[in-house]
C-alpha cells in the first residue's frame, strides 16, 4: 500500500527550488516538454527567499524525446555501463 506522500505508479513528484518565480517556472517549462504534468504549486522558498515550485509529472507520458532517453538510460543501466 503506498502512502499519501508517495506517487501513483509512473508517476514522480518534483519539487523546483529557484531564486525567482521565473526561473523555477521555465525548469517546470522544460519538464511539461517532456512528461505529462499536472498543475503546479507554488510556494515561498523559506526565510531566505526564492520560490519552491512542486509538481506531478507522468513519467508514462513521455514525449518521444524523453521516451527515447528513459530507454537508453535503461539500458546502459541494465548492462552495467551507465554513464
């Protein structure tokens, strides 16, 4: 049984943590081009300022180009060579 805390299957929970909104916003850009996600939350970084952003992507719904990378990265990790 997972957890509250934990993901559905082929899902990952990723949290951004940048200076800025902006910045944290186009790394959650670049992720939305490779996996399916869902909404993202905002919320102040801690006392020292910056930008804590969270969001869910679906690793299962991977565009083409992070479909081809996971393989890849399964291989090399299955055969020992991972780099």
């Amino acid at each position: 049984m997972q957890s509250a805390d934990t993901p559905r299957d082929g899902h990952a929970e990723v949290r951004i943590i940048a200076e800025t909104p902006e910045v944290a916003r186009r790394v959650a850009e670049a992720l939305r081009h490779c996996f399916a996600a869902a909404e993202q939350r905002s919320y102040p970084a801690g006392d020292q300022g910056g930008t804590r952003l969270e969001l869910t992507v679906d690793t299962a719904r991977a565009s083409e180009l992070a479909r081809s990378w996971l393989e890849a990265s399964r291989s090399s990790a299955n055969d020992g060579s991972g780099e």
